[in-house]
C-alpha cells in the first residue's frame, strides 16, 4: 500500500499517522522528494482500511499494491538510486559507469596492467573474479584469497574501486575492501547468500539468473533491501533460451522493463550473454541505447591464453575504441531523452 502526502504535511501529523501504522504490525518505507512525500508500507495489510487513512487531512491519495515486491518498488521509491564508490564513481539517476577487467584474476603483472589500460580509455571500476563458479569442477576455479590480494594491489595502482564476485557466506572475510560484492547468476537465488549482503553496508551487484523472470531477480534483490542493504545494482547478463548459436541470449528488454518497475540501477553484462567478443560491441552500444546504467565489460591482455573466457574477452585496444563509442552513444542519447 502507498500512501502519498500532500505538499506542506504537518509534521506533527505525519508522525501521528506513521505511529498508528506501525501500531498495526507494518513496517514504513519513507521516501521523500523535492514535490512527493510517500509512505510505503510494507506488510500485511489487508485489513487496513484504505478510505480510513484517505480521509486524513494530509493524506492526498492510497494506492494497493499487488506486487510482491515492496522496497525495490519504484511506487515507494519513484527517485532513481544512486550508488556512490570511493573515488566519485557513480552508477545509477543519470550517471553511467564502464566496469571493465579480466573475468578471472591469473596474476598480478595481468591485472594491473589490464586496470591500468581500462582506466585510460574511460572505465571507473575494475571487475576481476578471484573466486569463480564453473560448470565444470575440473575448470579453472580462481585464485581465491591470493586473487582478491592482487586485485587490492591493481586498486592500489590505479585508484579504480573494485567488484568482484562472492559464492558463499564463508568468504565474506576476503572482501572486507572489495567496493562492490558480485552476487553471481548461479546464486541469485541463495538467500541465505542474499540475506547475509544484505546486513552489510556495502553495494551489491545481482545478476539476473540463467533462466530467472524479472520478478525472481527483483525478489531475490528484495531479499537484500528487506535485510537493510538499499545498494543494490541490477545486472542483465542474458538467459537460457532455445537459440544455440550463442552463450546465451541478451535480453534487452530488461532494461526498460526493470527501470520503469524499480528504482535501482541497471547494468548489462554484454560479455556473457554471448560469448563471443566480436558480439561485445554491437550488444554494448544497444543496450547504451535502451537506456542502461551501467556495463560490465570483460578485458584481457591475452585473451587467447585466458584461464577462463577468454573467447569473450576483448583486448585492450578494441576496449578502448568501443569505449569511446559508448561515451558518444550516452551523449546522444542524452539530448534525445
């Protein structure tokens, strides 16, 4: 249920009303704007009574909501988000932010110099996985703690914030300085996982599921907003269709569907949903054009050597002229907006 407030409350009054509906048991999601004050409550309310609350004389209107989703909700939250990182990177109301870097950390002379080349052409913060989830247990795992080591080192180097994917509630320790925690595809849907993020005050990057509806990703973001943790970013990273001819399938339509649902940033991991780095580029610009946040951009210095990916990974070079491209895309779209 949402109640908006007209213009000019009474405070007095609002804290009165505030009062009595954490009397009934709910819990208040208060959001306030430059022309809106809006009273998100979050629970069961099925016996409230709306025409109760609409009769008080501050009350404007009272909405139901049937979605199951309340605090990602953009009904309670109708401001964009934004996430700030050390260093004034931002990501989320108008601000866009490149994420670039090796899919997996493989030593330190790599991924400084992989930071230090993605820093030059534009991007604001530096991806590397240092414990990695495969399909296979014979593949590549990462270099774990040793790996979240390194890429504190290319932070050092290079002043980027770092995000980097978490698997487990075990490894919480190692990532008491990583900037954005990654809760990967696989895991979109540990809550026990989500639950844990969510008690910290640290930014969380949720990837959408291999076969997830939008509704399971904003749940399972729900998970962590209702622990406390309000910085969550969103990640389309492509789904599980009947097409073979990719890694998997761009969903596009992600993008504005999950901005005009939810208030939280929206980023696009291009890499992943093909697998293929000639496909990065066409991927990136459109999903730049469909309005993202953000993108999440696998680079590597060697890619035909990688340890994990590397046949999506793009080499420093090509990174930098589709970078270029993108901050030319994200201005014209800003004055066609």
């Amino acid at each position: 249920m949402i109640v908006k407030l007209k213009p000019g409350s009474d405070q007095k009054q609002i804290q009165r009303l505030m009062r009595w509906i954490k009397e009934q048991g709910l819990e208040i999601e208060y959001s306030e704007g430059s022309t809106y004050t809006i009273l998100g409550l979050i629970g069961d309310t099925a016996t409230i009574d709306a025409n109760l609350i609409q009769a008080m004389e501050i009350v404007e209107s009272v909405v139901r909501i049937q979605d199951p989703f309340k605090k990602v909700n953009r009904m309670f939250h109708p401001a964009d988000t934004v996430i700030e990182l050390p260093g004034g990177a931002k990501i989320g109301g108008g601000h866009f932010a490149v994420m670039a870097g090796p899919c997996s950390v493989e030593s330190e002379e790599q991924i400084i110099a992989v930071a230090k080349s993605v820093k030059a052409a534009g991007a604001t913060i530096l991806r590397g996985g240092a414990f990695k989830p495969r399909t296979s247990p014979y593949a590549f795992q990462g270099m774990g703690a040793d790996g979240i080591e390194l890429l504190l080192k290319a932070k050092e180097a290079t002043g980027l914030p770092i995000v980097s994917e978490i698997m487990d509630i075990s490894q919480l320790p190692y990532f008491e300085d990583i900037d954005i925690l990654q809760v990967g595809a696989r895991n979109m849907q540990n809550f026990t996982l989500l639950k844990e993020v969510g008690r910290l005050n640290k930014p969380v990057l949720l990837k959408r599921g291999l076969s997830a509806t939008y509704q399971e990703l904003l749940m399972s973001a729900e998970y962590i907003m209702a622990n406390g943790n309000s910085r969550v970013i969103l990640c389309e990273r492509g789904i599980r269709t009947f097409e073979t001819g990719t890694r998997n399938t761009l969903d596009i339509t992600a993008i504005p569907y999950l901005k005009e649902k939810t208030h939280l940033p929206v980023v696009v991991d291009p890499s992943h949903a093909a697998g293929m780095h000639r496909m990065v580029k066409p991927l990136s610009l459109a999903s730049v054009a469909a309005g993202c946040d953000g993108l999440l951009i696998e680079v590597h210095n060697d890619p035909e050597h990688a340890l994990c990916d590397g046949p999506q990974s793009l080499k420093p070079g090509s990174f930098d002229e589709l970078a270029g491209q993108l901050f030319k895309l994200r201005a014209l779209m800003e004055t066609v907006a």
